[in-house]
C-alpha cells in the first residue's frame, strides 16, 4: 500500500483539515502521522455540524482503526497534547496515539518569549505558541526532548520505526504537514515565515520516511488563499472586497482575522513543483462559486466553477483530484480515479 503525504501550498489555513478528514474515512489508512513544526498551527473539521480544532494530534482522529503518531520533527507542548486527549476523548485518542522520544518540548519560557518578543510577535506576527525559541533550543542542543518528561513515557515510541515497518507491511500510511508552502523557512516569504520548512520533504522527514518511500504528495490550494500575521501577500484584496464576498475568516490558533487575496497561478504553479505534487485539492470552492456548494459529482458543477478548476489544471501543471464544495466531510468531489 502506499504512502501519502498532504501539504498547504499557500500560507497555511487552505483546509487540509477537511482533506486529512476525508482521507482518513474514506481510504483507511493504517496509520496516521503528522509532520510540521507543532502547535503554532491549528487545523478544523466539521464532523455532523461540530466543528473540532487540533494543534497537536493527527487531524484524522476521526478514523479509530487507525494509530495516531506524532514525527520527532514535531515540537510538543504537553498541556495542549493533553488537553486534546480530553476534548477527543469520545474517539478514543488516547488508547492509539504514539509521541516520537525525540520530540523536543515546548515550555512555558518559550511561549512567554514568543509572546513578548518585540520582533516575533510584533514585527514578524507569530502565534505566540513559543515554536521559534523552542526551535531554537533544539539548535543550540539544549531543548528538552519527550523522553525527558515522565507524563508522557505512556505515550512514546519511535514513531519512525513504526511507520516503516507499516510501509515493509503493505499498510497505507497517511501523512499531515502543517502550515503551508509559503511559510516555509527556506521558501517562503522571508523573514516573515515560520521556524522550520514546511515542504513535502521536510513533512516526509519529520515523521521518518525517506524520500523513495512516499508515492503520493497532494498539495492543498484554497479557492481565495488567505494569510495570518505580516508579511508579502501579492495577490491580496482589500478588506471591503473580502466583505463584498463574504469573504470573512479568523485563524484557528490565534483567532486573528485573515487577510484574503485572489488565485495565484504562479505562486501555486511554483510550490507545486517543489513539493512534487501528485494531486491538487482544491478547497472552498463554493465560495468561488456558490453554484456549487454541497455539490459531489463533478459533471455537476457550474460552468464557472468547472472553468476555474480546468484552468488551474492547466497552468499549475497538476490534476484536481479532490475538490471541497463545502464545510462538512461529505461536500466533496472525488475525482482520483478519474484524472
């Protein structure tokens, strides 16, 4: 069975959620491991209306046959770990998810650093989270690793092991990036990025697998991508017009409105060749094109709509296999078999 790993190729914020959500129950896979930098991004699904935010664990929660595990390249703050363990207990989360030993930990001098630095939280607009100093810890070889920290001992393994005695098995592994392309440390709109890179290759890292091991990479775009916090955003609209539109969103972690823009085929075209994308998700579609809201078959959608995804198609270089018309799981287009 092969590996798949899901990643933002914007500035975060595009739905990967709704896609790992989706993935999970509909492909169910064996495991389910996250990558990125750690709790500074948060992600959301809609499961029967309820809405569910996670910073810590595997957005594919929902899928119980499927073991939870968390990279060693991810930080770990233990209060927001265990915080989600409680708000999911309903799904049995604690009874199936593994925390790598080589984490390194976020503590609380580096969430009061984030937050009352003048130039990370006030210049740059970081989430406060303490993932840049945590990081940088980690560099200077003074951070706190998982093993460390007796309440979590239940919950460790190496979560590298796992994952590729999972692939020698045949199972399906499903992998979660954080954040999105245009963040990234190395890519992305520097100095006004996150702490780490964000790319497929640097998910793949995180959570152990070499890059021979990974068959699919889809990338996630937004209909109209949107930005938290400071920084280049070429393609941005101005408030008004995102009001016109309906066009009003806040972040999951900070609760900060965002900033809205149009479409960039370049932008896009550009982080899809460097994640080596095998597929695009296409989400908010519906805001696009509110004809297509809820809808599933995509001989169905408007021509505006349709028109929107064949050009995308055209000028990122990359099918639209997976197309979100809407919040809940089921509003959804499935066109992997057919592209």
């Amino acid at each position: 069975m092969p590996s798949c790993i899901v990643v933002g190729g914007q500035w975060g914020d595009e739905g990967k959620g709704s896609i790992m959500a989706y993935l999970a129950l509909k492909d169910e896979p064996d495991l389910i491991a996250r990558g990125g930098v750690g709790t500074n991004a948060g992600h959301s699904v809609f499961i029967e209306g309820k809405r569910y935010a996670v910073r810590q664990l595997p957005t594919g929660f929902m899928q119980r046959k499927a073991k939870l595990l968390v990279g060693a390249g991810v930080l770990v703050d233990p209060a927001v770990f265990f915080h989600e363990l409680e708000a999911l207990e309903d799904f049995n989360v604690a009874g199936r998810v593994g925390i790598d030993h080589r984490c390194a930990i976020i503590e609380r001098r580096h969430k009061q650093l984030d937050r009352t630095n003048d130039y990370l939280h006030g210049k740059i607009g970081t989430t406060g989270s303490g993932c840049g100093p945590a990081n940088a810890d980690r560099v200077m070889r003074r951070a706190k690793l998982a093993r460390g920290i007796p309440e979590l001992e239940p919950y460790l393994t190496d979560v590298a092991a796992e994952v590729n005695d999972a692939l020698d098995d045949g199972k399906l592994v499903l992998v979660e990036g954080t954040q999105g392309f245009g963040l990234s440390l190395y890519y992305g709109t520097y100095p006004y990025v996150t702490s780490k890179d964000t790319t497929a290759s640097a998910i793949a890292s995180d959570v152990g697998i070499g890059p021979t091991r990974v068959d699919d990479v889809i990338v996630v775009f937004k209909s109209f991508p949107t930005r938290v916090g400071a920084g280049p955003f070429p393609t941005e609209m101005s408030l008004e017009e995102a009001e016109r539109l309906g066009l009003i969103e806040y972040g999951t972690v900070t609760g900060r409105r965002r900033r809205v823009g149009w479409f960039d085929f370049e932008f896009a075209r550009y982080s899809a060749r460097l994640n080596g994308a095998t597929m695009i998700a296409l989400t908010m579609l519906d805001k696009y094109d509110k004809g297509a809201f809820g809808v599933t078959d995509y001989d169905k959608l408007p021509r505006k709509a349709k028109e929107f995804v064949e050009e995308i198609e055209e000028r990122v270089g990359v099918p639209v296999a997976l197309i979100k018309t809407g919040p809940e799981l089921e509003h959804i287009i499935d066109r992997r078999g057919n592209v």
